[in-house]
C-alpha cells in the first residue's frame, strides 16, 4: 500500500494587526456584514467579505431558516452577490468572521464543506487563488494562500 501525505501550511496570526492595513479593513468589513447575518435558531453569526481584482468589497451573512438544509452560509451569499453585481470579475480575498450571541467565538472558524466545494471551483473558474483569512470574533487569525487547500482530495468538473 502506498500513502500519501498531504500538508496544509496555515499562517495563523495572534491578532489581525499582524496582517495587512488590506486584510486588517477585510476582517473588519466582514465582521460588520455579520451584525446583519438572521440566525434566530443557532445565534450564530457569520460574515463575509470578498476582495475582488477591481478593488471593490462584496460581504455576505448567513440565512438561516427553520428547514436547516435551506440555510444559505455567509462564504456563498457573499459569492453570489460578487457574481451578480460584478460579473467576471476574480475573487482575491475572503474574510470569514464568527460570532454568537451567548459565547464568545475567539478562535477561527473554518468554512462548511459546501462552501469549501464552492470556493474550490470559483479557483478553477477564474485560474485565480482566493487567499482565505477566518477568524472568530476576535483573537486569532488563519491565513491560507489558497481556498483549495481547504478541501484536499476535492472533486471538480474534470470527473464529470
């Protein structure tokens, strides 16, 4: 049997004041989005914020519903506005941040396996790494270089 190792290189951040004036103003825009997230079963917050190749900032909340697989998370309702109000243009960035209403979120908070999957090919759509930086409501930040490296093993159009 042969094995495979994969690795994952994290940069991970003790404060956002470690990062970039950029991603620091990224962080912040998508903790702001998540003040408007509707989670009235879980109370758990997300926002996101996208940085996109023209400069501009799209965000994105979380939708819950009653029906749980109807909800619709922060990472895709912030992509499909990008794709709405700015066709073609490349994703640079995400920030995810997380919060709830009864605990404090100081640690990051990774993407569902969904929008793993979706970030995944919005790469492959565009040839474009998307820098990923998660975060919870504060404290320490993840950085990865890459949204694939959040799904390894992933599934995409050349299986079809």
């Amino acid at each position: 049997m042969d094995e495979m190792v994969i690795t994952l290189k994290v940069g991970r951040f003790s404060t956002a004041d470690e990062l970039s004036a950029k991603e620091q103003q990224l962080l912040e825009a998508a903790g702001k989005a998540s003040e408007h997230a509707y989670a009235p079963y879980s109370n758990f917050y997300v926002g996101a914020a996208l940085l996109l190749a023209d400069g501009s900032v799209e965000t994105g909340v979380n939708q819950e519903n009653a029906a749980y697989p109807m909800c619709l998370c922060a990472e895709r309702a912030a992509l499909a506005s990008a794709a709405s109000r700015k066709p073609g243009i490349p994703v640079l960035k995400i920030a995810v941040r997380a919060r709830h209403a009864q605990k404090l979120i100081d640690r990051p908070v990774g993407p569902c396996g969904a929008c793993r999957q979706t970030l995944s090919e919005w790469e492959d759509r565009f040839s474009q790494d998307i820098v990923v930086l998660l975060q919870g409501e504060k404290g320490t930040v993840y950085r990865l270089s890459r949204a694939k490296d959040l799904l390894p093993l992933s599934f995409d159009g050349s299986f079809l």
